[in-house]
C-alpha cells in the first residue's frame, strides 16, 4: 500500500517538473495555417497527465489521499516556477494547479457511481477549464499586472493584439495562447481515458460502493 502511495507521488512530481521543464521549448510544427510555435510548448502535452494520476489515486485511495498527492506536486510547482520563471508565473501556476486539482478530485468522488469513464472524463474537463482561466489570466492578463510590478518587475502581461489561434478575429495574445493550451486539454482527457481504463484493473478501487463501476 504505501509502495504505490509513495508511485503515487512519484508520478505527480515527475509530471509536474516535466511540465515546467518542457514549458521552455515551443512546438515547432505547423498545422495548415497554424504556427504551432506560437501557441503551445510541450509542456501543454505533459501536464494533462496530472489529472490522470490525481485520478487514478482518487479512486484507488480516496479523496483524503489524493490531495496529499496534490499538495506534493503542488510544491514541487512553485519551487520549480520561481526557479524557471518569475515570481507571477510562480502565484499563476500554483494557484491554477492547486485548485483545478482540488476540483477535479470532488468532480470525480461525485461521480464514482457513474459509467467508469464518467469521473476521469468529466472531472478532467471541468478542472481543465479552471486550470487554463486561473493559470493564463493571473500570469498575463492586465487587471493582473500588479503581480510583476508590485514586486519591482517589469508587466509581463501579453495584452498586444494576436489572431485567435492563429487564424481568427484578433485578441489579446494570452487569450489565444489560452485557447490552444486548453484544446490540447480536451483531446488529452479523452485520450487518457485508454491509459484510466487499463490501470483501472489493476489498482482496484478500495472505497468503491456496492453500485460502483
């Protein structure tokens, strides 16, 4: 039990220091007339995977475990943000991570007696959204620009005009960065669900209750 309480964390740590790594490096692709460059890093692809740990724990563990979970990648977040990055990106990734996950964990308990695709799927999708809204306006919208500059920093907000996506009606850069980040979440909610329903095989569900998928 705790070998795999202890994998458990392992993996949320990993994931979270992959994500923070891999932030730094551009995708240098195109789609059609997309620029991918301009819109996503491979870290957008590494970080979905968070929710697949936190859930796999939650239904393993429970909730009360899972948060532990949480906690550890939570810290490993920050420390490695203000390391990486400023002390803004720092406030706007961990604030985004700690309660999309606390999110996603009480969507999921919620809904344990669904079909077993129901809670990764949708707990994943919701939390997404709160992720990419919490993490993309705190770190470069403008009504947030107080958290570089009431620490002495230059605004790093990304308010400059930019085509939606590359291709649409023009926005504020940080809201098409948004955008992209968080289509890559969708398709990668749905595609976590084959690793889900493999491992949910093996890690048997421990609270799971007499009508339990």
């Amino acid at each position: 039990m705790f070998a795999r309480f202890a994998a458990a964390v392992a993996a949320m740590v990993a994931v979270v220091a992959a994500s923070n790594f891999l932030v730094q490096f551009p995708v240098q692709a195109r789609l059609g007339p997309i620029e991918l460059a301009d819109l996503l890093t491979w870290g957008a692809f590494t970080y979905p995977v968070a929710f697949l740990v936190t859930d796999l724990t939650n239904r393993h563990f429970g909730p009360g475990r899972a948060r532990v979970v949480v906690v550890a990648g939570f810290a490993v977040a920050v420390v490695l943000s203000i390391w990486l990055a400023t002390p803004r990106i720092a406030i706007a990734s961990g604030t985004a991570f700690l309660l999309a996950q606390f999110l996603d964990i009480s969507i999921f308990d919620r809904l344990r007696l669904k079909p077993w695709w129901h809670a990764p799927l949708f707990s994943s999708l919701v939390s997404s959204a709160l992720d990419t809204a919490l993490f993309f306006s705190l770190a470069f919208a403008a009504p947030f620009a107080v958290l570089d500059t009431g620490l002495g920093r230059a605004d790093g907000s990304l308010t400059f005009p930019a085509p939606l996506l590359g291709v649409g009606p023009e926005v504020d850069l940080w809201v098409s960065l948004a955008a992209g980040d968080f289509l890559v979440k969708l398709v990668l909610a749905a595609l976590c669900l084959a690793p889900y329903g493999a491992l949910r095989r093996v890690l048997a569900d421990r609270f799971a209750r007499p009508a339990a998928a």
